[in-house]
C-alpha cells in the first residue's frame, strides 16, 4: 500500500498549478496547502491553523472591503474584538440571499464592484443596455469568474472570485475527495468521465470539473458543449421554460451522450481500467436504471468510484436517497458503497464536505473552515441541534465568506462511525422552510429535463 506520504507528494504533483509558492504562504495558505489528510488533522492543530486563517481574512475583508466594513460598523465589531475562536460568533454573518439582491443593466457591474474585495479589473462595457452575460463576459475577459447558482425562482447568485480564491476551492474539493479516498485512487491509472462539460459557462458546478480534471491523469468527457449556456437560458429552465431550440437540444444530448457512456463503460470494463464518474445524482442515477432495463451488470471493484454533487433531486418533486443511490452503483456497476462519495458545497463558499467511506457523514474541511448552525432567533446553537448552516470561509479573498445559507442541517462534533477527528453534517441536507430549492445539479436536469418523461 502506497503510504500517505508517498500518495499526498503524488497529489501535490498533479495539482501544482493551484499551489503558490511556500515563501508566499500566508496564515490561510498554511491551512490549507500545509496539511496533509484534510479531514486527519489534529484539532489542537487545527484550530490553531483555522484562528490565525479567518482572523487574517476577517481583517482583512474588513479593511479592504467598504460595504462589510460598514456592516461591522453597524454592528460594532472590529478585528480586534477577535481574540480566541469563541469570538468567532461574533463576525457578521452576510444571508446567501444577499448575494441575489443585484440590480440589471450598468448596475450589476457596479454591484459587483461593491461586493469585491480588492482591486476590481477595469472593464469596458460598451452597450447601452447590456445583459447580465455581458457584463460576466467582460470580468470574464479580465481573469475574474463571477460564478453563479440559482433557485427555483430563476434569481441567480453571484460570487466573484479572483484567480486565487478559484484556485483555493479547486485544490481544496481535490484534497477533499483524495484524503477520502485514500489509499484505493490511483490518480496515474484510474479513467476520469465527466458525462457533460460546458466550455462556456460559469455556473459552479465548473469547480467540481475542474477538480477531476486537475486531479487525475486520464479524464474523458461526454459531451462537450462550445455553444454559451447564458444566465437567461438556465433561468428560463428554473422557471419552467424553455424555448424549442433548448427542448430539442436536450432530447440530442440525453441521447448521444447516454450511448457514448454506457459504450464507454464497456470498454473500460473490458479494457480492466478502473474508474472514477463524476457527476449529478440524476444522470448517473438515469444511466443505471437503462443498464438495469437492459440487463447489463458490472462489477468495476473496490479501486473505482463515483463522485456525485449538486442535489438529489431525480425528477420533479422526486428525490433518491443517498443511501438508495449507493445501494444501485453497487447493484449495476459493482462499485463498493464505500467507494460512492457525495460532496456537498455552495456557490457561497470554498470548503467542501465530502462523505466518509465509513459512515457517509459529510466531513467538513475544519482547519480553515468553521462551521457553525444557527437556531431562529438568529443565535449560534449546539452540536446535535438542527438549524441554519453557516460557515466562516478563509479561503475567500475575493469577497466577505462569512454567510448564513438556507440549507437546514444537523451538524455533530465527531462522526459516529469513523475515526475522523474533525466536525460533521447528517448526510440528508433540507432547504429550510420558505427557502427555495436550488443547486448546480438542478439547474443543469430542469434545462434538459431528464428523467421527466
């Protein structure tokens, strides 16, 4: 067996271009770049490693950001109320739906201005009447990806991030699958696919593509997509609409590339490679249901794995267990329950929870990384307490990550099944009452609808 030593110096080596170099290492570079088993490390460590991480970041967001720097104000909290992690409760937390409270038009590029932390790229818009996806197209051109998720509502949020909070959240969701899933992956031998790839988009299911792709030396894809999926198109399928050209694009693309992955199954399978699926619960969930029609079986074995995020919503007002998806990969693709890791993360934020092999316990990245639930009188509660998910992000320098989501969760101190120090979230996550259903995942299966008819 590969020691971890050996495994994290290979890792390392593959997703190099998101490291910055050591003598740029700051308190929020240690804690991340400088450990080693994301969800291993010691929490004496770890706290040490996440105080020094988020108060740098809270301080620095508060003297380099004017609009969170006024929020404190009003609520009279500096930096330097910040003195041990008890404090922490204290920083100002902003609702994920500010981050949906954009005006249209020349505005937007202002309101982004507003909500950016640093120095904004200077951008030239040249229509009078410019479109959201113009405007993302110019900070696009500059270096900066304003990435986007959406509910139910078709009201999108927007988060802007620099090169080096992109690089932070892809290096992270990479470590975090690779400590889960060490010591089985192979990253030199095991063949990636991604079942759809969107070259011109940036609804933020791209960071969990682009974790693959770093991560792994071989990546096949299904379909690929050169035409631009615009903000109006995933907002028109939120909504419930979508025009002819989207309808009849679906129908192609469910058909081509269904065959194109149930071909490629066989032949990795019979080729002996092993494999690694990422994708949304309901395509991988649609795939396995036309090999079970079809009678076809595979037992791909305990080097293999599926890496599913984005929501488990299969058709509308239909949601498929995690337990009952792992229970079918190992039915139809012979791929262990332990080998089927979910992630969970938000357009919000840059840590992501993945699944333990052990328990499915969503583990969550606690050396830079504080999790908290917050009761509804607004107040921080306990271990075991089921209320509104919030976390303290330091690796988001482009913008405050310090956010109150809408997702309802249980958070424990410790994982009841495995021997991970770190803090944990119940496997099942709820939208919050009066909260709208949202995710990557949903956006991409209500514009091709799959599993509806």
């Amino acid at each position: 067996m590969t020691s971890l030593e050996e495994y994290i110096k290979k890792f390392e080596e593959r997703t190099k271009k998101y490291i910055p170099p050591r003598s740029e290492w700051g308190p929020v570079e240690k804690a991340l770049y400088g450990v080693k088993d994301i969800y291993r490390v010691d929490l004496k460590e770890a706290k040490e490693l996440r105080f020094k991480a988020i108060k740098f970041q809270f301080s620095r967001q508060y003297e380099k950001n004017r609009f969170y720097r006024k929020l404190c104000k009003s609520q009279n909290i500096a930096p330097d109320d910040i003195k041990t992690e008890d404090d922490f409760k204290k920083i100002p937390l902003l609702e994920d739906r500010f981050f949906k409270s954009y005006p249209e038009g020349r505005d937007f590029a202002l309101w982004i201005a507003n909500i950016y932390t640093g120095d904004l790229p200077d951008i030239l818009i040249s229509k009078r009447n410019p479109r959201i996806d113009d405007v993302l197209r110019e900070f696009n051109q500059k270096g900066l990806k304003i990435f986007y998720s959406s509910g139910t509502s078709g009201r999108h949020t927007f988060i802007p991030r620099d090169e080096k909070t992109f690089n932070r959240a892809i290096y992270g969701a990479a470590k975090g699958f690779a400590s889960m899933a060490y010591p089985n992956l192979d990253f030199e031998r095991v063949r990636g696919y991604l079942s759809l790839y969107v070259k011109n988009i940036n609804l933020f299911a791209g960071i969990m593509g682009g974790m693959l792709s770093g991560l792994l030396k071989h990546v096949d894809y299904g379909i690929v997509l050169n035409i631009e999926v615009t903000t109006n198109m995933l907002q028109a399928a939120m909504r419930g609409r979508r025009n002819l050209i989207v309808r009849l694009a679906s129908l192609y693309i469910d058909w081509r590339r269904t065959r194109k992955f149930i071909t490629w199954l066989k032949e990795r399978y019979n080729n002996k490679d092993d494999i690694a699926l990422l994708g949304a619960p309901f395509f991988l969930n649609h795939i396995m249901n036309l090999l079970e029609k079809k009678e076809m079986y595979f037992d791909f074995g305990e080097r293999s794995f599926i890496v599913t995020g984005g929501g488990w919503k299969v058709r509308e007002n239909v949601r498929i267990t995690t337990k009952e998806f792992r229970e079918k990969a190992e039915r139809v693709l012979g791929i262990p329950q332990t080998n089927c890791l979910d992630a969970y993360g938000m357009v919000e934020g840059n840590g992501f929870a993945f699944h333990c092999p052990e328990g499915h316990y969503l583990h969550l990245p606690y050396s830079f990384y504080y999790p908290m639930v917050i009761g509804k009188d607004g107040e921080k509660i306990e271990y075991g307490e089921t209320g509104r998910f919030a976390f303290l992000d330091a690796l988001a320098d482009s913008y405050p990550g310090f956010i109150i989501s809408g997702d309802e969760v249980k958070l424990l101190e410790h994982c009841p099944v495995c021997d991970r120090p770190g803090p944990v979230l119940e496997p099942e996550i709820k939208r919050a009452r009066g909260e709208e259903v949202r995710g990557c995942a949903e956006e991409i299966r209500r514009m091709l609808s799959i599993g509806s008819r």
